[in-house]
C-alpha cells in the first residue's frame, strides 16, 4: 500500500522534476577503439631504421584495448593536422589518429618528437605533446608515447614503460641465478645482481628505485635491499632460521616480511631507517607472503592456522586479523589490486593451481587462468594486467593476463628458468632511461 | 490531545514515506519501468504532468506494466562483438515491425519503442574506455530535427572522466542520423526533439 502511495507521489513529483525524456544506455559494444598511428616523419639527415609507429602500435594492441590500423591500411600518410582528410579515416571507421613529425635536438644523440593526438569523429585535436629522448633508446621513447596516448584516450595511466624485475636461473646443475628488470613485453632484460645460490621474491619499492629481495649469497636466506641507479647494497638485519617475502609498505618506511626466529614464521615489520623488526602476527601456524594495502593501513597473508592456507588480512594498527577466503582448500600469495578493493592469488581446484581475483567487499571470487601450476601473479599499477610464473612443456616460464581475462600472452625470456616476477610501480620515464636527462616528455596543452 | 498525536504521527509518516521515495527506498524505479528486462533498457519520464496525474492514465499506465514484456531482449554480455552487434540489428528489426503494425499501439508503447530504437543505434556505436567503473554517469542532451538527423549535442552532466565523457559524445557524433524515427510531428515535439541520453554502465 505504501509502495502505491509512494508510486503515485512520485509519479506525481517527478513530473515537476524532470520534464524531458531520457532515455538509459547501461552498455556499449566490446569493440577494441580504432587507432592508426601515422609513421612520424624524420627531419633528419639519417633516419633510424626503427619505426617508432610500430612499436607504439603494439604497444597499444598488447592489451586489447585497442586495434592499431597498419601502415599499408592508410589511405593517406598526413605529416601534421593540416594534411588529416577526416573522411579517408572516418571511412576506415578509425576512432583517433596520431600524427608527428621527429627533429634533431639540442644534444648529438637528442631526437624531438612531436605529435597530435586527434578525435577523428568529432574531428579534434585532443592533445599535443612533445617527448625527447636518445636516438639509441627509440624503444623507451615509444613507450613514453604510447603511455601519453593510453592515458588521454583511455583515463587510466599506460604500463608502457613500467618495468618487470624477476629472477633467472641458469639451465645446468650448477647453474647461476640472476636478478633481473626488463620492459614488460620481455625485451631490453639487464641484470642487476646474480649469484651462485638462489635468489627469492623480488619486490619493488613504491618509489620504484629500490629492489628488495631474498639472497641465501651468505649460506642462509638473508633480505636484501638494492637502489637501483648506484648499485648499492644493504642487507637487513638478520634472525635465526627463514628471512623471506619482503614487501615494502606504500610510504616506503618499512618492509614487511617473514621471519621464524628459529621458530614457525610469522610477519614482521622492519623499520628501514632504524634497523629494527617488530612482530606483527603470532600464531602457532605459518604465516607467510605479507602485501601492504595501497592505503597502508592492512596488511594482507597467507596463513595455514585453519589447517589448510588460506588468505587472511590484518589490521595493522590494531592486529585484528580477518579471514578472507573460504573457497577450496588452497588459497595463496595475494597481492592488492592498485585500487585497493580486490586481490589476486594463487586458488587450487581439482588438483590444479589458478589465478583468481576476489572482491574484497563481496567476497565473489573470480578464476582468470585456465593453465596449471600458475603462481606468485603480480599485478600492473593501473591495475589491468597481472602477469605471473607458469610452466609450460616442463619450463617455468611468465605469463599474463588481462584483468578481465580476455587477453593472454607470454613473455618472451631469455633462457632458463623465470620465476618470482614483481611489477614496478608508474616510473618517470627519466628515472630510468641509461641516458638519463635525456628522455623527456611534456604535454603542450 | 489525542487528535493533535494522531495527525502528528500520520503526517510524520507520510513525509518518511515521501522522503524514502525520493531516495528511492522501495525501488520503484523497477515497478516504473516499461520493460521487465534485465538489464533494464529505457526508463521513461513523461513530460505532460496532467496527462499522468488523470485517473485514467494511471490505469492506462498500470495495464502496461502488468502486459508482457514488450521487447524481450536477452543481456547482452558475450565477448564476440559481432554476436553483439547482430543481436542488436535483430532487436532493432523487431522494433521497427512493430512500428509497422503501430495503429494498436498506445502513446506510451510509442514512446518506449522509439526511444529504444535510439538507445541501440547509441550502444552500438559506444566503446567504453577500460577506465569506466560502475556508477559512473554522463549525461547528454540531444536535438533532433524531423527526419531524425542530430542538430546538437551537449554534455550537460559530466562523470568526473573525461575519457568517459568523450566515449559518450562520440558514440552519439557517430550515429549522425537517428533512423526509423517515423512519428507524428506531434509525438516528436513533445518527446523526441530535445531529450536527454544516460550514460549509466551497469558492469
């Protein structure tokens, strides 16, 4: 009766409120968004023989977000906005355009990049920007684009220039285990550390200038803090028996980790600056593998107190522990999504171990991986891609795997066993280009 | 004294009412809605106050909601788009032939068709960014003329995303001419020359 009364009210108010139809649209089509990246003409008397067209393109295609039109595709090749005929694009049913033109800089080695980036449906210029970087370096320099392109079409920030660190081993008996960063599709890997005894677990730092890791370089596992543009070293105050898992917290002020004290593990926090480890979690059971929330309040572990290992979260200021997963009876190595609402981890079922995803709120649990034997997932800052350590024909190999679990692939690594892959957070791309000062990029308006 | 309490506690309870319906506590959006689809296609707000408020519209309005569903499309969430895309062509078919057979149709089933017609020639054109989250919402208001053709478009309520808010503007430049819109020019003034276009993602 009071829903009638309400009904009639309402009808009766909303027609003083509203007095235009409107009309709901709740979903559009899934259709990848239409790009054609025009090759950038060269102003320079020896033009690289890399196309900076073609790796932004993949770029862009890695995730499937976008379709990049090929070059053989155009109808026409525009050097600047003036020469766009809006018809040939809109006729190729292409969404937005890039055109650019490349100069020689102030430095010998500086190339200037110029470029629009264009709506063609409502046949506008949206952005213009102008990025430089080393001729040697065309690679980063792309990446730095297809970032800038990313971000204005698409909302979110690009992953194009983020960085991947995991750790490499050798292919012998005796083989070398290597620390390493790469660019996320796999190429340009350089090593930062290697050693004869296993490396563990790499985590980046939320500033991303600093890799902490697990060495046993010393005949037990110790944990290892090293800057990454000197080069230098700082081990962390060892204890007795397993140092493991370290994960820096959001502010970078401390490292959460495992350590068992001769005992069964529990998590620790470690002050950097202090050098000193304060227990957080006591428990007979094993607890393991902490992840800060991106508000650093929680703290999120694996624990086997039930029985079987599950993921649990605590409350760091107030050491309240919650139970966070109830399905199967395997659940690990969860890592906040960058929003803070969901996390990934490892989840078994019918003998086989997946990536899944599950809503922090709700609780509705998500398996993203149809492989096997899927483990330790890490996820991208923007948080759209996880990538995570598989095997495939009996090798340990990484994988990815878009959020939504559409689009797969597989890095291409060198060779040897991969594993234990930790992604950088959003660098600038100066922070980490070899020719430093080199690379830079600004939006013009 | 007495009295004084009941009118008290009678008006007090019809205000909590009025409020709760406003807040949209008992859901009535759900009861109000023409089409019994999930998801939910097209809402309508009529524009002629008196029209609605007359008893025998309200019954007219009643017969409505109780009728099956006028279109009865299933959601749409397959991953192939051209799954999608012909699913929605096939909609739009079915719209367009009950049109054809319009003499039995009341004011209200003409609305309801045409405005659906709009919203697929709409999705069909819309590429939500991978930025979009549930709850956002941009709001459009269109003008056409006549024939259909769109004269002006505005943005008259952003999400607080702006590459939410150009995907919205952008499937609408791209549909350039509204098809199938042929209505009385009476039907047109009143609902259709200038209205407004939600964009609501619900996944």
């Amino acid at each position: 009766m009071i829903n009638r009364i309400c009904l009639i009210l309402l009808i009766f108010f909303s027609s003083f409120l509203i007095a235009q139809l409107r009309i709901e649209i709740t979903e559009g089509i899934t259709d990848p968004i239409r790009i054609a990246i025009v090759p950038i003409s060269w102003n320079l008397q020896d033009p690289p023989r890399e196309y900076l067209n073609q790796i932004i393109s993949s770029d862009l295609e890695s995730f499937g977000e976008f379709e990049a039109l090929s070059t053989k595709e155009m109808l026409s090749l525009p050097k600047n906005e003036k020469e766009i005929l809006y018809r040939d694009w809109k006729l190729l049913k292409v969404d937005y355009l890039v055109v650019g033109s490349a100069s020689q800089g102030e430095m010998p080695e500086e190339v200037i990049v110029n470029f629009s980036i264009v709506n063609v449906t409502r046949e506008k210029v949206i952005q213009r920007s102008i990025s430089s970087g080393s001729i040697s370096y065309l690679n980063s320099l792309a990446h730095v684009i297809s970032d800038r392109i990313y971000k204005e079409i698409n909302g979110l920030p690009g992953i194009f220039s983020t960085k991947i660190s995991y750790i490499n081993k050798e292919n012998s008996t005796r083989g070398k285990y290597f620390l390493k960063v790469a660019d996320i599709d796999g190429r340009n890997d350089s090593v930062l550390f290697s050693s004869v005894e296993p490396l563990m677990s790499p985590d980046w730092s939320s500033d991303g200038r600093s890799l902490a890791y697990v060495s046993f370089e010393e005949g037990t596992s110790r944990i290892f803090i090293q800057e990454l543009y000197t080069g230098k070293r700082k081990a962390l105050k060892s204890e007795k028996g397993i140092n493991s898992s370290p994960n820096w917290s959001p502010t970078d002020k401390y490292l959460s980790a495992v350590l068992s004290k001769g005992d069964n593990p529990d998590i620790y926090l470690y002050e950097v600056k202090k050098n000193t480890w304060k227990q957080l979690t006591d428990h007979i059971g094993i607890d393991t593998e902490p992840d800060w929330s991106p508000d650093g309040r929680k703290i999120i572990f694996t624990s086997n107190r039930s029985g079987s290992p599950q993921i649990y979260e605590i409350t760091v200021s107030s050491r309240k522990i919650r139970r966070k997963t109830f399905e199967g009876t395997y659940n690990a190595r969860a890592r906040y999504t960058p929003d803070g609402r969901s996390f990934i981890f490892v989840h078994r079922r019918e003998g086989l171990f997946h990536i899944a995803v599950q809503n922090l709120r709700t609780g509705k649990l998500r398996i993203l991986t149809d492989t096997q034997l899927d483990e330790s997932p890490t996820i991208s800052p923007n948080g759209k891609v996880i990538i995570y350590a598989t095997k495939k024909d009996e090798k340990n190999i990484l994988a990815g795997i878009s959020i939504d679990g559409k689009t797969r692939f597989v890095l291409p690594t060198s060779s040897g066993e991969v594993s234990g892959p930790s992604w950088s957070p959003l660098l600038k791309a100066f922070d980490w280009s070899p020719l430093q000062r080199l690379i830079n990029s600004r939006r013009l308006f | 004294m007495q009295n004084y309490y009941a009118g008290l506690s009678i008006s007090v309870i019809l205000h909590m009412g009025l409020v709760l319906a406003f807040a949209n506590f008992f859901q009535i959006e759900s009861l109000y809605s023409l089409n019994k689809v999930d998801p939910m296609p097209a809402y309508l707000v009529f524009e002629r106050p008196q029209s609605i408020t007359k008893k025998n519209n309200l019954k007219k309005i009643k017969k409505v909601i109780n009728r099956e569903p006028i279109i009865t499309s299933p959601p749409i969430q397959a991953a192939d788009t051209k799954i999608e895309i012909e699913t929605i062509e096939i909609e739009k078919n079915l719209l367009m032939e009950q049109i054809m057979k319009r003499e039995s149709l009341s004011s209200v089933e003409e609305i309801s068709i045409f405005s659906n017609l709009i919203r697929q020639q709409v999705m069909i054109n819309w590429k939500q960014p991978s930025s979009t989250i549930k709850g956002m919402t941009s709001e459009l208001t269109i003008m056409l003329v006549p024939t259909g053709e769109i004269v002006g478009i505005r943005l008259t309520k952003s999400s607080g995303n702006e590459a939410f808010d150009n995907s919205a503007l952008d499937a609408v430049e791209k549909v350039i001419k509204f098809e199938g819109l042929n209505m009385s020019r009476k039907l047109f003034d009143a609902h259709f020359r200038n209205f407004t276009l939600v964009f609501n993602p619900k996944n």
